[in-house]
C-alpha cells in the first residue's frame, strides 16, 4: 500500500513535470501513457528500500501502542522470533529487486528513455545497444560512440559520418580514440585517429592526426546528455562486458564499477532497512504511525546521504568501487543488528 501510493505520487510529479513538453510537442495520450508504463519500473525499484523501511516501522509502531508486542513477551516468545517473518519476507524482496534489476527493468528504461527524448523533442538516437551509441546530429552528421562521460564531456571511440542530404552519399567519416569538449574554443578536439573524405563512392582524401578540430562538429555536451545513466539500461553481465572492453581500450571505468557493485548492493538495502527498522520501531512505544513516519524520512535521508558520498568517493577513486558500493550497507546493517541487540527481549 505504501509503495502504490509512493508511485501514484511519482507519476503525477512526472506527468506535470512533463506538461510543458507535452503540449509544445503535442504528444498523444496513449505516447504518455505509455511512458508513464515504462518510467513505474525504475520507480518500483528505487522506492522499495523506503517503502519496506516505512511498512515495518508503522506494523510494529501500531502493535506496540496496542500492546500485542507485550503479550506476545508475556507468553514467553522473544522478540527475535517476532521478527524473523519480517526479515525473511524482507529477503525474498531483495531477491526480487536483483532479479527485476536482470531481466526487466534495463528493457523498460531503454523504452522509456526513447519515449522521453521523443516527448522533449530530442535528437533521433539509437536505444537497444547501450553499450554503442548512434546519434543524428544537427548539421547532416551521425555520431556513434562507446561513451560518453557527462561530468567530463568526454567521448570513448568516437565516429563522425557526415552525409549529402539531398542523396545521402557519406562525404566524410572522422575516426577518433577519444574527444573532449573544449571550453575556450566551443568546439570538440578529437584525439588519436584518422579522417576520410570521399567522392562518390572513391576515397578522395585521407589523414591521420593527433589532436585535431572539425568545422562539421558543433553540437555543444547538453546535445549528447542523456536523462537515464547508461548502467541502468544493462544488466550485470552485459555491464560487466562492457567495463572489460572499456578497459582492454585504456579508458578510465571507475564510475562503471561503482554501479556495477551496487547491481548487488541496491537491492539488499531492502533487507538492511528492514533491520534497522525493527529497533526504532519498538522504541516508538505509544508514540504511534506518524512518529514512525518521521523516523523513517530521517533514516532515509540519512541512508542517501551516506550512498551518495562513498559513491562520489568511489567515483574520484578516493575509495575501491566495491566499498563505495557497500559500504553504507555494511554501516547501516552494523548499526541496525547492534541496535536489535540492545531492545529487550
């Protein structure tokens, strides 16, 4: 029930969010509705953690104010054995986020990230393949590339085709190993790679560079920025072969295992969450369902907070990807198991 009415909210957000881009681009209701099908994955799947968190806090807030945690002490069953349906319950959730996360959820956010850009009036681009990028640039130009950095504004093996529009014969093609966007000059310098220019169907030109700039590149980085991270569009073993052919081409993945790790370590928050829930609720005593409700925004606040700095930490290589992963599952389980520890019994 928490979780339906944390999505309901979500999509109605969502929905205004969009309003504008709807209207000026006069997108059909059943394109939108269709988005909205596809963006309520994603959103299970963030907000399972709090909903499970917030659940367990308001079931044991209510039976603690009516005193049936109380009765079931005075008939002799300790509070581990009340709370093992809870924990059990909680981990087969988290079993089922990981597995959603596999086989579902990186389709449906391929779908809704194609229906996004198609609302926001965004450039053509290709969906299937995260892990290869095609994009119809502005000026008779098609850009396909492994990565794009957002933060940098760096491209991984970039191609350029270049096209006549009125027989769409390739004119050009520009090959580099890495671009990066160039402030000063408002333009992308391409490194290490090659360019070819042709007539008809006969190679006219060729070339090799260094460090080169095109006049047919212009597109500014908020062209190729894309709404949806490229990690949540792959399961674990597609973004796992992704990381390696990355690597084996010398170009920097630690973002990339980062998310990786967190493929595993999302999805068992929902069980650390249960844990921690457990003592807090119990310590509400007559306090009832809207203390709870406060407690668990605190805890989740708290939670974001932490995963995003070990995250950014692990981004900037200050940490190894697999504790920035873990590590606010590692704190908050530790946390949540010392305080079980100490609520009587």
């Amino acid at each position: 029930m928490i979780l339906s009415s944390f999505i309901l909210l979500m999509l109605v957000f969502t929905f205004f969010e969009l309003m504008g881009d709807i209207v000026r681009n006069r997108v059909s209701p059943l394109m939108i509705g269709d988005y909205l099908a596809n963006v309520t994955p994603s959103m299970i799947y963030l907000m399972t953690p709090l909903s499970v968190l917030l659940a367990v806090l308001v079931t044991f807030g209510l039976m603690q104010k009516s005193n049936e945690i109380t009765a079931m002490k005075a008939t002799g069953i300790s509070i581990y054995r009340v709370i093992v349906p809870i924990l059990v319950i909680a981990a087969v959730i988290s079993g089922a986020l990981f597995f959603f996360d596999q086989f579902y959820i990186p389709g449906a956010n391929q779908r809704q990230e194609t229906l996004r850009n198609t609302i926001k009036g965004k450039p053509a681009q290709t969906y299937l393949r995260p892990d290869r990028k095609w994009i119809f640039g502005e000026h008779h130009s098609i850009y396909y590339y492994e990565l794009f950095d957002q933060d940098q504004n760096r491209f991984a093996s970039l191609s350029m085709f270049v096209f006549d529009p009125q027989t769409f014969q390739l004119t050009k093609r520009i090959y580099a190993t890495r671009a990066h966007w160039d402030e000063p000059l408002q333009k992308w310098v391409f490194e290490q790679g090659w360019s070819r220019t042709f007539h008809n169907s006969a190679i006219e030109n060729y070339g090799t560079f260094d460090v080169k700039t095109f006049a047919e590149s212009t597109e500014p980085p908020n062209y190729f920025k894309k709404e949806v991270r490229q990690s949540q569009e792959m399961n674990y073993e597609e973004l796992r072969r992704y990381i390696q052919d990355l690597q084996q081409s010398g170009f920097d993945v630690v973002r990339l295992r980062v998310q990786l790790h967190k493929k595993f370590a999302f999805p068992l928050i929902t069980f650390v969450m249960a844990i921690l829930a457990i003592p807090f609720s119990l310590s509400a005593g007559r306090r009832g369902a809207l203390t709870s409700v406060a407690v668990a925004i605190g805890i989740a606040m708290v939670y974001w907070v932490t995963s995003g700095l070990f995250e950014a930490m692990g981004n900037t290589n200050y940490l190894p990807a697999a504790l920035a992963a873990w590590a606010p599952d590692l704190l908050f389980a530790l946390a949540g198991g010392y305080m079980i520890l100490k609520v009587p019994t």
